[in-house]
C-alpha cells in the first residue's frame, strides 16, 4: 500500500480540558496506533488561551519530530466559560 498512514483521520476524536489558567501550555502528541507499540509520529505545544478567543478554534498546527517537520493537525474548539470572572472592587 502506497502512503499508508500518510493522510490518517480521526473522527469524532474529543476531549474537555478544563482550563484553569490560560497562560498554561498545552503539550500535544501525536502517536500511529500498532497492536504492539505505538511511535511517536510528532508533537507540537499550544498555548491554552489559543482556544480561549471567541466561541473557539478551527485551525491547522505544525507538528515537528526530532526538530523537523512531521505534518500538521487540524484542531476543532469550542470554548464554554462555565462562571463569571470575580471583579474585585477597590474599598470606599
């Protein structure tokens, strides 16, 4: 089979992050699927507020292994504040 794994889709892959502060980093890694041992195809670090503007992200990122490029993978956010920011009000 020629290019097999090269173009791989992931349907319907979703997780939540609950994000705590936004000025953290995210660390995503990118691995192929054997039955015996999964490698490392590439990996890329996103800051969380990157999904924190507007309602969310619909973009591609670079991922690179060993310093080099490895492809790109597109991610889907939605981003759902779940309270009102605290204002603080300077005493009378």
């Amino acid at each position: 089979m020629n290019n097999a794994g090269k173009n791989p889709v992931w349907k319907d892959e979703r997780c939540t992050i609950d994000v705590k502060y936004i000025g953290d980093d995210m660390h995503l890694e990118v691995f192929d699927e054997d039955v015996i041992d999964s490698d490392l195809i590439g990996e890329t670090t996103l800051k969380l507020s990157t999904f924190c503007v507007g309602s969310g992200i619909d973009e591609w990122y670079q991922i690179t292994y060993k310093g080099k490029s490895a492809g790109r993978v597109h991610l889907r956010s939605v981003w759902q504040p779940t309270g009102q920011a605290l204002i603080q009000r300077p005493p009378n």
